[in-house]
C-alpha cells in the first residue's frame, strides 16, 4: 500500500465536465472542450489520473492508485497532481467539491 494518509485532508471530489471529450492517443490523453472548443493532452500519468477520476471522483483515492503504479514519494506525486487538478479546473475541465 502506497505511504498516503487518507485522514490528511476533507475528501476532495473532482468532477471532470460533461463538456470535456476525450480520446487517448498514444498513452496521452486528447480533451476537447466542447464550450470553449480548445484542445488539451495528459500525458500518460495525467491521463491514469483522468480515468481514475472518470470511476471515482474522490481524489485521495485517485492518489493512492497512482502511488501504487508509479515509484514516486508522495508528497512529489500529491503536489503534482494538486498542480494539474487546479490546471483541470481553471480550465474548465472539472470542478470541485469537499466532503466531510
């Protein structure tokens, strides 16, 4: 089991947008925003992290998941995915939601 403590923080759930088109290319990940009509690409550790997302939207357990396929610490693996989660959603791509 990866070294992530699911007690650290109020369950963050990410919502991808019903919008949001996408298509894997390669082992990345295409997005077409159907509202603004942009392209965006994952690469293959962001695309995982969409699908993960797409099954469950609760964002710890998306961590976990990916700690558990990939050799990384996971404080570098969370603040990376903090960083592309906020790119989701000033993109328009998700939103999010806590619960307690």
């Amino acid at each position: 089991m990866a070294d992530y403590d699911l007690g650290m923080t109020t369950a963050r759930h990410i919502e991808l947008s019903p919008k949001a088109i996408c298509q894997e290319v390669n082992g990345e990940m295409v997005i077409l925003d159907m509202e603004s009509e942009q392209y965006f690409s994952l690469n293959e550790v962001g695309s995982k992290l969409w699908r993960l997302l797409e099954s469950d939207s609760n964002l710890s357990l998306a961590i976990i998941a990916l700690l558990d396929q990939y050799e990384v610490e996971g404080e570098q693996l969370r603040q990376d995915v903090e960083r592309l989660v906020a790119e989701l959603i000033s993109a328009g791509l998700a939103s999010e939601s806590l619960v307690a």
